[in-house]
C-alpha cells in the first residue's frame, strides 16, 4: 500500500514537468515580441532589444523553459507584462473565489443529484425514474454559460431577487453554483442510478430480503454502503472538472476567480499570467485526481487486499 | 469470392445496426432533429443571405421582437435572427465534425499503433496522452486559442488537441480486445502483412466505440466552440455563431431577452440530438442488447 502510494505521488514529478513543458511550448509559438508589448508601440528599437536581453527573451528555447521551471519550483512564476505585479500573489488573490465556487457547487450537485438517482433506482421506470432520465439528458446538452444566462434572466431580471454580477457576498455565488451544479447534476445522477441498479440485482441484497431485512435497511445498509464506491469517484472527478469548467461561469457571472483571470490574460496577451494560471489549474487538476485515486484504494476493501501482499 | 462474402457480411452488420436503431424512437427523434440543422445549415443562403442579410445593419429595425419582423427577430445592428441561426448553424457544424475528424485521425493513429505494438512503445505514448489529459480540456483549449488567436480553423484545432487523448484510448482498448482475437491470429498465419491486418481486420471491427464517441464527440466539440466563442476566442464577429451571438446579446439581456433563448435553444437542441443518437448508436451496436 505504502508502496502505491508512493509511486502514485512520485508520478506526480513527470506530470508538472510534462504539463509545464506543453504549455510552455504553446506559449512560445505565440507570435509577438513581448518586450514590444510592455513598451508599447512608440518605442524604439534599441529599447526593445535592451528588454528582450534582460528578460531573457533572446535565449535558446530550453533556456528559458529551465529558467521558467527554476522559478516554478521556488513558487516564483514571473511578473504579469500589464501591471508588473507579481504572477503567483494575483493567483493566490483570485483563487478562493474558484475553490468556493466549485466547492459549493459539488455540494449542491451530491445534495440533489445522489437522492434523486437513488430514488431512480429503486423505483425504476416510476415517473420520478423519467423525469430524472429525461432532465438529466437535456441538462447535458445545455452549455453552462446558456444556463447561467437564462438563470439570470429569469432570477435577476424577470423576478429581481438576485444579483446578476459580483462575489462581494454569498448571495452573489448562487446563481453561479446553481448553473455549475445544474450542468454536473446529470452525470452523478446517472451514475448513481445505475450503480444502484447494479447493486440492487446482487445476490447479497436478495440474500438481506430473504433474511427479512426492511425496504429501507436494505437500501441503507445494503446497497448504499457498496454502490457509493463508484458515486464518490464520480463526483471527485466531477470537482476537478468543475474547477475547469468554472472559467465561463465566472465570466458570465463577472465573478473575479482564476477562471477570469485567465481570460482577462488571454484578452490582454499576457503571457506569464497564462501560462501561471493554466499550470496552477493543470497541478490542482492532477493533485485532486490523485487523491481520488489514493482515496478509492482507501476506501474500498478489495483494492486494499490487492496491495496488502 | 471471398470479397463478396465479406461484402455481403459487412452489409448485413450495417442493415441490422439500422433495424435496431429505427426502433429506437428516442435515437430517431435525434436523427431527425439533427438532419433539419443540418438542412438548415446548408441552405442557410436560402434563409438569409450572408452578406444582404445575415451581416447586413438595419438600425432601424434594431432589437425587434420575434414575429414582428422576421421569424425569430432582430438583434442590436437590425439583423435577421433567423439568418444568422442558420449561418450559426454552418459555422458550429463545420467545427464540431472538424475538431472530431482531426482528433480522430490524430488520436485514431495514436491509439492504434499503441494497442498494436503494445510494449514500450505504448507504454511512453500512452503516459504523454496521460500528461495532455492531466491538463483541463477547456483550459487546454484556452491556451491553444491564446497562441494561435481566433477563427474557426484555430478553434477547431484548439478543440481536437484537447480530445486527441479520449480517442487515443477508446482505440488503443479496442485494438487491445482485438488484437488477440482467433481471426487475426489466423490473417497472420496466412501471410497477411500488418497493414492488411490492420486496415481489413482491426479497423472495421472497432468501429462501432469510435462512431458513438465520434457522434458524442460532436456535440461537445460544438459546446466547448461556443463556450470559446462566447469569451471572445473563437469566432469573431460579425460572422454570427451561436456562441458569440450570445455573448454580444447579453448586454440586451433585459431589452431583448430572445437574443438570448433563441441561439441557446439551438444550440442545446443540436447537442441533444447528437447525444439521443449517439447513446442510440451505442444500444444498437453493442450485441449484448440483441433483440
């Protein structure tokens, strides 16, 4: 077990780099010289030169990626090219609003999402199996930021109860939660229909009715206990994708997370905060699947046997 | 001889792939829908002219509610709705199948030689398909999108980088199913070349995984096009795409709020149908659901 996990966070090592080097490279096909862009278009070229020089920007290719990744692993990813102001601190200032986003959201979706595909299950084809089916279908096919806006349009503009932009208070994460949580909502419904189908056909479940067990100790204890294994996965990956996925939203929203940031980035050419705000994304991205991973074999006794030789 | 019999057996294999799937009325309802988009698409000029139409400002006729003029309206600039829907249509059709074509081929090839050759090979290409996985795919597009700029050929190249890995691995797992299989050991036994075996043997027999992830594929590839479109990286205006046509009506949200149902409606519409046909294709394919 020890030994698993050992080999799943070293793992980890050839990823970043990996990650980094991808991202770097399409970074440095952007065309445009940056020292132009910081001194803008009325400077001269000795000035341009003398930029380029002390950015380093005149070095081979894999000088600057090792240059770039000696800053990564000191948490130095280099000055925005608009404001000067240093990468990582606008990152670490942005990124709550994200985590909170995402976080609230997840919740959300298991609140409603793991009842209903419960529900599903045991009264399969009930009309509550259908609608659930038939929504869960049609909100995988809606684009968030289409959710978001119609959520806007019905809450703040139609019935002004809520407010359409901003993250000064909790009000303000509604209506984005409720747009990330509608669009997870399917997959973990229909993931937790369908495990529990499978479970409620297991020899060990008609073995508990037979025993005499109640409708609901068996639901409880027998099936639950066994078809949430996959449930969990699903919504941790869900929560990685969501972090991902958090960048329209927020833009729809106007909500200052690291998503916008990245926009505001791309808008703006800016590519130290790019690259910085998509590396950071990959890493969480990697740290949470991870997790999961290690998680699972955690939880489930039969993976555990498998590494306790 | 032989290559009409295996005509006549690939024939039979498709025939009854249809009959199962003209059973299936959720699939059908999908296929149909997605056939009028696609009409709509291609006679798009018919509805409304790019340029007298679709492009055209009429200040006048500014932000004018469905049915008053036209059938869906006009937006900011006076133009037609409906025009632009349908040139919307063209533009996010020709990204979805082109960002699924280019992953496919890429992903396709990748995936194949991995399972194939398996051994060391597989082992490095599968672990960078795992790194480019490791990235988001929106955030990965984004990037792209970042280093090359707007466009639909850009975008649509941004879309398949991000999916390469995903057909990558739903080929590799079929290959892998196959490669072992008693037919193959016996084209291998009769002399035939691994380009033969690999074009007549292994490549019809894993089609069925690859077009339902293709016809999934599509419908995510347009959503993530318009969600690109929609921050102001992908399509740029004034070539209307559903995902832009949004992002220019929000400011409108309270004045006009059909420039904001409307494409939406179309957009989730076109997505849908490919995913009724894309799980019908599935259920049709698999043997196991054999009627």
């Amino acid at each position: 077990m020890g030994k698993y996990i050992a080999k799943r966070i070293l793992w980890l090592i050839p990823i970043v780099l990996g990650v980094s080097f991808i991202i770097f490279s399409i970074m440095y096909l952007k065309p445009g010289n940056p020292a132009q862009l910081i001194l803008g278009s009325e400077a001269t070229q000795e000035a341009i030169d003398q930029l380029s020089e002390e950015m380093g920007l005149n070095e081979p290719f894999f000088v600057q990626y090792f240059n770039y990744m000696k800053g990564l692993i000191r948490g130095d990813l280099g000055s925005s090219y608009r404001n000067g102001n240093s990468v990582s601190a606008e990152i670490a200032a942005r990124f709550p609003v994200t985590l909170r986003l995402a976080a609230f959201s997840i919740l959300l979706v298991c609140i409603i999402g793991i009842p209903i595909g419960i529900i599903s299950a045991i009264r399969q084809y009930s009309v509550i199996d259908m609608v659930s089916v038939v929504l869960a279908l049609v909100l995988a096919s809606m684009p968030s930021f289409w959710i978001g806006l119609m959520l806007m349009l019905l809450f703040s503009v139609q019935l002004q109860l809520l407010p359409p932009t901003g993250a000064d208070s909790w009000i303000n994460y509604i209506l984005p939660c409720l747009t990330l949580a509608a669009v997870n909502l399917a997959v973990v419904t229909r993931m937790t229909r369908s495990t529990m189908l499978e479970v409620i056909r297991q020899d060990y479940v008609r073995t508990a009715r037979a025993k005499g067990a109640g409708e609901g100790r068996v639901v409880m204890k027998h099936c639950l206990k066994n078809g949430m294994i996959p449930v969990l996965t699903i919504v941790a990956i869900q929560f990685s994708k969501l972090i991902g996925g958090a960048v329209l939203v927020e833009s729809v929203f106007a909500m200052p997370g690291l998503g916008s940031l990245l926009v505001t980035a791309i808008r703006s050419s800016d590519t130290p905060l790019i690259m910085g705000s998509v590396i950071v994304l990959a890493i969480i991205f990697t740290v949470i699947n991870l997790v999961i991973d290690l998680l699972y074999a955690v939880i489930d006794p039969r993976i555990r046997a498998q590494f306790a030789k | 001889m032989k290559r009409d019999r295996q005509q006549g057996l690939k024939q039979g294999k498709f025939s009854a792939v249809w009959r199962r799937m003209k059973k299936n009325r959720t699939a059908m309802a999908g296929l149909v829908i997605l056939i009028i988009i696609i009409l709509m698409a291609i006679f798009a000029d018919l509805i409304g002219d790019y340029n007298e139409v679709a492009t055209k400002m009429d200040i006048a006729n500014r932000l004018m509610a469905p049915m008053k003029k036209g059938l869906f309206g006009t937006d900011h600039y006076g133009r037609d709705v409906l025009a632009r829907i349908a040139h919307g249509a063209r533009v996010s059709l020709i990204i979805g199948f082109g960002a699924v074509l280019v992953s496919l081929v890429f992903g396709g090839a990748i995936g194949a030689t991995a399972g194939f050759y398996g051994g060391r090979y597989d082992n490095i290409v599968m672990r960078c398909m795992d790194i480019i996985m490791a990235i988001p795919s929106t955030i990965l597009a984004l990037a792209v999108v970042a280093a090359l700029g707007g466009g639909i050929f850009n975008l649509m190249i941004a879309i398949a980088v991000a999916d390469i890995p995903n057909y990558a691995r739903v080929v590799r797992s079929s290959v892998l199913t196959i490669r072992n299989a008693d037919y193959i050991e016996a084209a291998n036994a009769v002399g035939a070349g691994t380009a033969h075996v690999l074009a007549r043997h292994i490549i019809p027999n894993v089609l069925g995984p690859i077009i339902v992830q293709c016809t999934l594929g599509i419908g995510s590839s347009i959503l993530n096009a318009a969600g690109l479109s929609y921050i102001g990286l992908g399509v740029q205006a004034p070539r209307p795409e559903w995902g832009n046509m949004l992002s220019e009506a929000r400011e409108f949200i309270q004045s006009a709020p059909h420039l904001i149902i409307i494409p939406g409606i179309f957009l989730a519409l076109t997505v849908l149908a490919l995913n009724l046909l894309g799980d019908g294709l599935r259920d049709a394919l698999d043997p196991r659901l054999k009627d």
